[in-house]
C-alpha cells in the first residue's frame, strides 16, 4: 500500500504554515485504494484546496525551463 500522499500533505501544511507558495505534482505522489474510497483522488481533491497550484511534471519541468529562461536573459523578479 502507497501513502505518499500523506507525507505530501503534511510537507504540505507545514510549508504553507511557513509562508511558501507550494505547487503539488499529482503524478508525482499516490495512495491506499480501497474498497472504502479512492485514496488518490481524495488526496488531490484536498491539494486543490491547499496548495497553491496542482500541477504535472511535464507543467512544472516547463515552468522550471521557462523561469530558467528568463533569469537567463536578465529578467527581474
């Protein structure tokens, strides 16, 4: 049985208790399904409502890529 998803969300909690912006990647993370419920699906309906974005990793890999981009060419944040 999988449960990343709860390591995920308690990373979750105590970074945005921190002030940090957090994007989740839900094909990044997994979890329990079982005859009660899908644990994965209930995980990344909780991350919606917390994280700052849900993302891929192909969304975050571009947005990485994009970001590298910019500072590269002298952009300011």
């Amino acid at each position: 049985m999988n449960l990343t998803n709860l390591c995920t969300e308690s990373d979750l909690r105590e970074l945005l208790e921190q002030g940090f912006e957090i994007a989740v990647l839900n094909d990044a993370t997994a979890a329990a399904k079982l005859p009660e419920g899908d644990g994965y699906l209930a995980a990344i309906t909780n991350f919606r409502y917390m994280a700052n974005a849900v993302w891929t990793i192909d969304e975050a890999v571009a947005r990485m890529a994009g970001a590298r981009r910019s500072c590269a060419a002298g952009a300011r944040w």
